[in-house]
C-alpha cells in the first residue's frame, strides 16, 4: 500500500506532464492550419474583388441590351400598329362618299 502511495502520484504526474506536451503540440498545430486559413480565405477575397468589377460591367451591359431591344420591340410594335390599326368611322364614311 505504501508502494501504491509512492508511486501513484509520480505516475499522474508524469501523465499529466504528457498530456500538457500533447495540448501544446496541438494548439501549435491548429494555429498554424488556421493561418494557412486565413491566407487561403484572403486569397479568394482578393479574386473575388477583381471579379466584382467584371461582374459590374456586364451588369451595366446587359442593361443597357434590355434598354436597346424593349426600345427595338417598341419601335416594332408602333410600326404594326400604324399598319394595321382599323380606320376611323369617320374616314370610312368619308371614302365611302
């Protein structure tokens, strides 16, 4: 029992101690990937942002090709309008005369 009194603590203790080294080892590890992280996610924003003005200009032009063609379509639509819209009353008495 005496035996068991010695040497358990010595023995706790020196588990601990490898626990402690371990946690270390652990906490160096996860601080290095976080900073590979944290460069990788930098990486991306940056492209991200050269991106976004790519992404503005054909914005601004297709913007202003749905302007063009609602404008061609318009056009289109007044033309047939004036082609085929029904004459007047008023003209149709006046040719039948």
């Amino acid at each position: 029992m005496e035996f068991l009194d010695a040497f358990l603590p010595i023995i706790i203790y020196i588990l601990l101690i490898v626990l402690i080294i371990l946690l270390i080892i652990i906490a160096v590890k996860v601080k290095n990937i976080m900073d590979k992280v944290d460069k990788i996610t930098d990486n991306v924003n940056n492209k991200l942002d050269s991106l976004d003005n790519l992404f503005y200009m054909v914005d601004g032009v297709s913007s202003k090709m749905t302007f063009l063609s609602d404008r061609f379509i318009n056009f289109i639509i007044s033309v047939f309008n004036k082609v085929f819209k029904p004459k007047d009353k008023n003209k149709e008495e006046e040719e039948n005369e």
